[in-house]
C-alpha cells in the first residue's frame, strides 16, 4: 500500500485535527502547551464542501445524539440525520475531503408509528433441489439447480403483516444456542436454527424500541426496551429481561429519570458482562442484567454521560461538559459502580460519532464545523496512541444493518489491535477489507472483493476474520475466512445463485450472523402491507 504523499509546505488546519486523518504522531507523543495532541498535517489543502458534502450531527457528534452536547438536540434535528443517511457521505482517510457515494443500504428510518400484531406464517418449503418447487420468488424451490460447490438454503421465514404507513419495526436479531430470535412489533420470536420451526414468542404491551444488538449473557439472557403506551409519542423508557434459552420474558421495570433535564429520545442499550446501559440523550442509567436491580445514573455534576459504550467487561462515557464551549469528554467507568479513574476531554467542536471497540478503544471522533473525521485509537490510560492513516474510502454508516447507535457499526471490527474497516467505493465497483494495525494506525494489509463485488467484515473468531461476501441479484452470497496476517479467503458457505439469490440480495438494511457453520440474514423493517414478506434466512451444509 502506498500512502498519500503530503502536500509540501502545508500548515496545519485551524482545528489541529487537520482536515483528514494522516499518519500517526511520532515521538513520544507530546506538544507544546496548548495544541491538540491530535495535530494531523491534511492530505491535500482543504476544500469547501459542496451542499451535498455538508456532513449532519452524527450518532455522537457535537449536536447530535449520543454527542454529550446539551439538550439543543431535538427531534427535528434526527429527522435530518435520518434524511441526510440517505445520500451516505464517506470519510476520506489520506485522499480528498468528503463525497457522496451510491449505495441501496442506507435508506432513511421512515418515522416511527405503532404496529400492528404481526404473526410469522410458515416457511415456505425448501427442499434439496429435486428441481420440483412450486413457483418462484418467495415461494421457489431454493435449492433446484444448485451448482458445484454451492450449499443450501436451510430455511426461509416469512410475515404476513398490515401495519401503519411507515412500516413496522422488526431491528435486531440473536443467534444463542439452538435458537434465532428476531424481534416484530410488539413480539420477539424464537426459531430453531436447525430448520426454522418456531419455538416461543414473547410479547409486550407496547412497540419493542430498543434491543442488545446481538449481544447476550454467557447463559443467554438480553434486555429488550419498549414504549410506555401505543401513542406515537410516548417514551421508550420500558426495559425487560428476556431469556433466550428457556424462551420466557424475566423482570421488567420503568427507567425513572435521572433529573429534570433528563428526556427518553434516542434510546439505545449497551451490555457487558452483567451489567447493561439504557443511554438517552443527555443521561443515562445502568442495571444488573440479572436481577434488575439499579446500579448507577449519571451523576449530576461535572461533565455528565449520557452515553455509555460496553463491551470486552469495560464501559466508556461519552460525557457533555457543561462549560461554555459544551465539550465533550471521554470517561472510563466501573460496570457495577460508575467510577471512573481517567478522563480525556476532546477540543472545542468534537464529539464522538462512534466506538468500534474497548479493548483497545477505538473512536471514529467528527467535528461538525470543520467536517473532520478521524479514527483514533486511546491506551488504557485514555491517552491518544495512534490516529488512523490509508488510501480509500470508509463509510461513517458503516451499515450491513442500518443503526445509527454508538455502537451500531455492524461492518467495523476490532480483534487482537487490528480494526478491519471495508472501504465504499461507487456502484457497480468492487471494495476491499482494509486491516489496520491500532499501534501505529498504518494499514498492514487489503483483501479486494473481486469484481463487482463487495465484502464486509462480520466478526473476528480464533484468529481469523469472518466477512461476508454480499449476494448479488444473480449470485449468492459468501462467507469467508480470512486470516489475521493477512492472505486468501476461505470460503466456508458459498450460498446458491439460484432462486434465492434475489431474496438474498434484497434484504431491506439486514441484521446478518454466522454461528456454528451456519448464515443468518434478517430485515431491518417490514413493509406491512398486508402481503407476505420476507423476515428470516438461513443458509449451511
């Protein structure tokens, strides 16, 4: 890989960002008094935006949810996010400021509406590919034709559902033991991964607003959020305990505010361990998994969380400093007590847009005014160790599922210092997995797509980095194995390019998993309009 040369005699920008990310710091680190220690010389001399490349609050950017920016959020200014979504801007990391990219995955959130009851209908028959199915599209014989070398289509799950205008929500999916859920409305369904049959439905009294994105305890236990009425602007501020083995519902409670300025909008989950977040806009709450019972609230002084990120046993606070500037500042803390021991305030104008990891920590940071967005890395001390620096073009969406949440990167991932990033590149061309070493921030290796295509991380499991390869209309997908050094993928399912190709392809903004030899692929969102609909694939052997 060959870096962008620097431009010569190029001061640095205002921010002291610099307008890109660029290669990491050398030395030990230090600047003189006053500069931001995250000075990064730009690529090329900084252009103005167009209309097009004016880049919106993000999920935790200053001004935007989960920034830790003050109360002036509001709903109308999501509403912006969701539209702006649409277009997808791209981070440019060593190249030229940000573009706008084609893509067919980020699709506005319609507005939220209450649901109505939907109930899945059987899975069409799949059968083994004696070329006898009964029609095509949904109703095809999935496996007839299939190729050498191609597996199977195991199951298929569809819905029949009417439900208002904008849809009805069914966002998220776990994958535990023998068993898929995936939630619908006001029902969370459980299906044996074997062969599809339905093995138990939970159901709530109000829309499901929120879930763990994946994430359970060791023996399966999730908390799930929901609304506190049918009306269209009640709160989201329900949570309830939900076992995924024995398929029953545990305790629930009502997430009481933490102060007057306190407001239950844009609400999302975090989990670790035991313990799990309930972050809003401007605070947040932590509850032991287990019992329900209250751990900690924001505090009430100081600069105060309203976001927490968790995972690998460690929470982060991304915290709003109610000082003149209304900095943003990055805060360790206790999973069981809140604690903190260290703290990194950012400069004026910055926020957090995401958290790709914990160990080690890994920030995607944005400054609104000034359109920077770089990714950097801090050490266990929450000081800066690495900013990321590499040709291409990485999405801030970062969608397989579209999930604007702290933590709702789906395609970056983050195992043993390396962050596997896919690069956008524009419609019709093939991408790459770039891998960065979290030390030095350089890029060590790519592994390109093949033509036409395009390749996503999925997870990182003993050693080897699980990507997907995405379906086309006429050729299905692939999951590969990639090793951690480096090299050619495996490919470990190569799904058929027959029939199921294009309901494979076509998934609205998909959930997607590999466990156990097995692939898993969801919808985002349910039309509901009363016609059936796909909700729930799975492929394997």
């Amino acid at each position: 890989m060959t870096e962008l040369p620097q431009p010569p005699n190029q001061p640095p920008t205002p921010s002291g960002y610099g307008h890109l990310p660029g290669p990491p710091q050398q030395g030990n680190g230090s600047l003189p008094q006053g500069e931001n220690p995250y000075a990064q010389q730009p690529a090329y001399p900084p252009q103005p935006p167009t209309v097009a490349q004016q880049w919106p609050a993000g999920p935790g950017g200053p001004g935007g949810p989960g920034s830790g920016s003050g109360p002036a959020s509001s709903k109308k200014n999501k509403l912006i996010v969701l539209v702006a979504a649409a277009v997808a801007a791209a981070l440019v990391l060593g190249g030229v400021g940000y573009v706008v990219f084609s893509g067919d995955d980020e699709d506005p959130e319609p507005v939220a509406q209450q649901p109505a009851d939907a109930k899945p209908s059987g899975s069409p028959p799949v059968d083994e590919g004696d070329g006898k199915g009964d029609g095509e599209n949904l109703r095809a014989d999935f496996n007839a034709g299939r190729k050498q070398g191609e597996d199977k289509v195991l199951w298929l799950k569809t819905i029949k559902v009417n439900g208002p205008g904008a849809g009805v929500a069914s966002k998220g999916q776990w994958v535990f033991g023998d068993t898929v859920a995936k939630p619908v409305g006001k029902t969370i369904t459980g299906y044996a991964v074997a062969d599809g049959k339905e093995k138990w439905t939970i159901n709530f009294p109000a829309q499901i607003c929120g879930t763990t994105n994946g994430k359970t305890t060791d023996d399966g236990k999730a908390v799930v959020m929901y609304r506190n009425a049918e009306s269209d602007d009640s709160d989201c501020n329900q949570i309830q305990m939900i076992d995924l083995k024995a398929g029953k519902a545990g305790w629930s409670k009502e997430v009481t505010k933490e102060s007057a300025f306190d407001a239950f909008l844009d609400a999302e989950l975090a989990m670790t361990g035991d313990t799990v977040t309930v972050n809003r806009l401007t605070r947040a709450s932590a509850f032991r998994i287990s019992t329900g019972e209250k751990l900690f609230g924001s505090p009430t002084e100081g600069c105060v969380p309203g976001r927490y990120a968790a995972g690998s046993g460690k929470l982060i606070g991304i915290a709003t400093c109610f000082d003149a500037d209304g900095t943003v500042e990055i805060q360790d803390a206790d999973p069981v007590t809140g604690k903190k021991t260290w703290t990194h305030r950012l400069p004026k104008g910055w926020g957090v847009s995401r958290v790709y990891s914990l160990d080690p920590i890994v920030l995607h940071l944005g400054n609104e005014a000034t359109k920077e967005r770089p990714i950097v890395v801090l050490g266990p001390d929450g000081q800066k160790r690495a900013t990321l620096s590499a040709e291409g073009m990485f999405s801030i969406h970062c969608s397989e599922a579209h999930d604007d949440s702290l933590q709702g990167c789906a395609t970056a991932v983050v195992d043993a210092g390396t962050l596997y990033l896919p690069t956008t590149v524009d419609l019709g061309e093939a991408n790459e997995i770039v891998a960065f070493d979290l030390t030095t921030g350089k890029a060590k290796w790519r592994v390109p797509a093949g033509k036409a295509r395009t390749i996503v991380p999925l997870k990182a499991v003993n050693g080897q980095l699980i990507a997907y390869r995405r379906a086309e209309m006429d050729q299905g997908g692939e999951v590969l194995s990639i090793p951690a050094a480096g090299g050619t993928p495996t490919v470990l399912l190569r799904h058929p390019s027959g029939p199921s190709a294009p309901i494979e392809s076509t998934f609205f903004s998909p959930k997607i998993d590999y466990v156990d030899g097995r692939f898993f692929i969801s919808t985002y969102r349910l039309m509901a309009q009363d016609t059936e609909e796909k909700l729930l694939m799975a492929f394997g052997k």
